[in-house]
C-alpha cells in the first residue's frame, strides 16, 4: 500500500475524534427510549449506566498495550467496529442485562478507540513538527454537536430509534471508511511489559488531567443543577450553561494550535487554569445569572486546550513507553470524568455546591501553578 500523505494522515486523524464525538452524544438523546424499553427505574439506570464507564476504564490499558504490539490502524478499526456494532443494540436491549452488556461493549469502544486515536495524533503532530493536538480534539466537539443534533432531529420528525440509530451508524462507518486507509499502520515498539503502572513524570501528567477532566465533569453534571438550585434560574433556561462552556471549548480549541505556538505548552497550561478558575470563582461567588454564563465562558476557554498539551506532553516524555504513557493519561484523565461529578456530589451534601466548585477552582489553580515544574521535567 502507497503510504499516506502527512495531510491525508492529519484529516483522517481528524475522523478519527469526530467518530466516538458523534456516537456518544448520539447515545444521548436515546437514554429515555432505551430506559423504558428495558423497563428502568431512575436509580437501576444509574447502576446500568455505570457499565459503560466500568467498559471504558477496563478496555483503555488493554487498547494502549495492544496499539503498541499492533499499530494504531488495527486497534482502531477493532475498537471503532465494536462500538459502532454495539450501538443500535443500545435502543434495542429489552432487559437491565441487555442494556447492560451492549453499553459495556460500547464503552469499551469508545474508551480503547480515545487511547489509540491519541496515540495516532501524538505521531501525527510530531511527523509535521508543529502544535495540533488542539485542533484534533475540537474535532471530538464538533462530533459531539453533529451526533446530538442529528440524532434528536432525526426523532423529531418521527423517525422510529431502531432506524435513527441505524442511520448514524451508516453514517459513521462511511466516515471510518475514507479515513481508516490513512491511519497510521506502524507498531510502536519497547521493550518491558506491555502494561505498567504509570510512574515519574507520566503519572504528574495523569495527575493534571484527572483534575482538568475533573473539572469538565462537574460542568457537565452540576452547572445546570447549581443554575436551576442555587442562582433559581428556569430549569427550562439551565442547561444554557453547559452550552455555553462547550460551544467555548470547541472555538477555543479550532485556534488552540496557533495559540500553543505562540504561547508554548506550559504558557498555555498556566493561563488555562488560572482562566478556568477564575471562571469557576465567577460563576459561584457572584449571585447573576448573566455573570454565572460568563464564568462559564472562562472555564471553557481555560480547560480547552490544557488536556491536548497535556497528551503532547505525554508523547513527549522518555520515563516511559509512548503507549503507555498515552494510555495512563487517557485513563487517569477518565476516571476524572466519572469519579469527579460524584466527587462534587458528596462535597456539595457536606457543604454547598457552591464551596464544591470553589474547591474545582482552587485545582485548577493548582494544575497552573504545576506547569512549569512539569517542563522541566521533559527533554
């Protein structure tokens, strides 16, 4: 096979954020119809939910160990087959158990394809030797609106789940399809285990993208709970917060390549965090809901490009193998995710949500203040 170009590599890296964006916001509007079909109470569909968390966490070590003995092409075609088979099963499963197998499988899919395709775009920005793990992951964010808006469209106009869901798989496989010919095939060699727990300079990274993934969980979860709670703003106008942050996220992240060249990786981090807790500080401490989506404008802007410098800095690193260094990032950086929201949920019935998100705020500070200790530990 004639190998890729750099620029037929750097787009196909670009599907390859857009596939797992798209699928699991798809899931999304879908949770409802797959809730009554398997005759759910609320709190058993917290307990099923959980099943796609335990697959991704489970599959994610596993996928950076077998992307460095099969290349990232392989793992990824795998990974994207599975989660795009488990899909339709999602809205089809008609028991607790079902649903439960088919979201493990989906988890797992979207959680050993996030390894994989991270690894494929720490190669491909080191091949063109300029920032572009920003713009990769903008890409997730742009999946994540496409899939969300399809799908709900696609039930609006009366279209039954079964065959929305079918659609967006047809249209995803297309999309891997065209790009799968331009991931990149070569194995990523070393020597030692092909597992291992992170250590050194990979685990401070790791440590910086729990809280950073920490801090996007609990927007997701808890910024329309404290609108609607705390600042008594319409539950029908809450969710404008979480809005706010992601469409912030994702512009900051299309310019977050030129920004981190001209600013640097560690500039960039610092003035993240401090603008993601200020925004944080912000949005709790002044009793507005104008000034609250403000706050949530910064900490979009703030969040949106530490993690892709932080996995650039992963693939940087020489402590460890490149696969799995990738691999305890990415997983340290989703247990964030999961954990963090009912991290902030036990702090918030201790003391106030509010206190819950100025502690958020004052992790991010220090995530700012780790920056350049971090530099110096990379070549």
């Amino acid at each position: 096979m004639t190998p890729s170009s750099p620029r037929a590599q750097q787009h196909a890296t670009r599907a390859a954020f857009f596939i797992p964006g798209f699928a699991t916001a798809a899931w999304a509007p879908m949770v409802p119809y797959a809730k009554a079909k398997a005759g759910l109470s609320d709190a058993s569909l917290g307990a099923v939910l959980l099943c796609l968390g335990l697959g991704s966490l489970l599959a994610m070590p596993l996928a950076g160990a077998l992307t460095g003995r099969l290349g990232c092409r392989r793992v990824m075609v795998i990974t994207c087959a599975m989660m795009l088979c488990a899909l339709p099963l999602l809205v089809l499963a008609p028991s607790p158990l079902a649903l439960g197998a088919a979201l493990f499988v989906f988890g797992a899919g979207v959680g050993a394809l996030d390894c994989a395709m991270n690894m494929q775009a720490v190669a491909v920005e080191r091949d063109a030797g300029r920032p572009m793990m920003s713009g990769f992951h903008a890409f997730y964010s742009i999946g994540g609106f496409v899939g969300a808006g399809c799908m709900t469209g696609l039930l609006i106009v009366g279209t039954p789940l079964w065959m929305a869901a079918l659609a967006s798989v047809t249209a995803l496989l297309l999309v891997a399809v065209l790009a799968a010919p331009h991931w990149r095939p070569q194995r990523i060699l070393h020597e030692g285990p092909l597992l291992a727990l992170p250590h050194g300079v990979v685990l401070f990274i790791g440590v910086l993208a729990f809280v950073v993934f920490l801090g996007e969980g609990s927007m997701l979860d808890w910024s329309a709970v404290f609108l609607a709670e705390v600042r008594q703003v319409p539950r029908d106008q809450a969710g404008a917060g979480f809005a706010v942050f992601t469409l912030a996220m994702t512009a900051m992240r299309l310019f977050g390549d030129g920004i981190v060249e001209r600013l640097g990786r560690t500039r960039t981090i610092v003035i993240g965090g401090i603008t993601a807790a200020a925004g944080f500080g912000l949005a709790t401490l002044v009793p507005s809901f104008p000034v609250a989506l403000t706050g949530y404008l910064l900490v979009g802007l703030g969040c949106a490009n530490i993690v892709p410098a932080l996995f650039s800095m992963a693939g940087q690193q020489r402590v460890m193998p490149e696969s799995i260094a990738i691999t305890a990032v990415t997983t340290l950086g989703y247990a964030g995710i999961l954990a963090g929201p009912a991290a902030i949920g036990a702090l918030a019935h201790a003391t106030s949500l509010g206190f819950a998100f100025l502690c958020v705020a004052a992790l991010l500070l220090g995530v700012a203040a780790s920056a350049r200790s971090l530099a110096r530990r990379l070549p």
